[in-house]
C-alpha cells in the first residue's frame, strides 16, 4: 500500500521494480511543468481516483488542470478539492 503519494524512491514496488522506475512520465510532467506552470494546462482523460491530478494541483497551484472520467462520483469528488482544476 502507498503511503503518501507519490511514494518515495525505494518506499514502493510494482513486482520487482520500484515505483519511481516505471513512472518515468511522472518525472517529465513535473519537469514540463515547471518550464512555464502559469501557462501551462495538463488534462488527465480517464483519471480513476485522480490520485496523480490532485497531486499536480496541490504542487502546481498556478497552472491549470482538467480532469475528465466517465464516473460523475468521481469528478465531483476531485471538483470539492481543488479550484485550479475543471472536470
């Protein structure tokens, strides 16, 4: 089970590799955000739990998000969190 998200490096496994070794994305997004996070818009298509959106929003409270998920549940969940995000 995670912790905090994202996990620290060595705190999580996904079979044999750790976490921070298959989510190589995550690092990008982060450094493609913060080239210019106030003009900068990351939209998440399918975002489940919206775990990784939530967590851009909350680190990343200049830019713009948008999160979308066939379940309403779910983006009104995500809407009552955070106000630099549209779902």
């Amino acid at each position: 089970m995670i912790k905090c998200f994202p996990p620290l490096k060595g705190d999580t496994k996904v079979g044999n590799l750790d976490w921070d070794a298959i989510n190589l994305g995550f690092k990008l997004v982060i450094d493609l955000i913060k080239k210019d996070c106030k003009n900068i818009c990351l939209i998440q298509l399918g975002g489940l739990s919206g775990k990784e959106i939530s967590y851009f929003a909350k680190t990343f409270s200049e830019s713009e998000f948008i999160y979308a998920d066939i379940f309403e549940e779910t983006t009104s969940y995500a809407k009552s969190k955070f106000n630099n995000s549209k779902y």
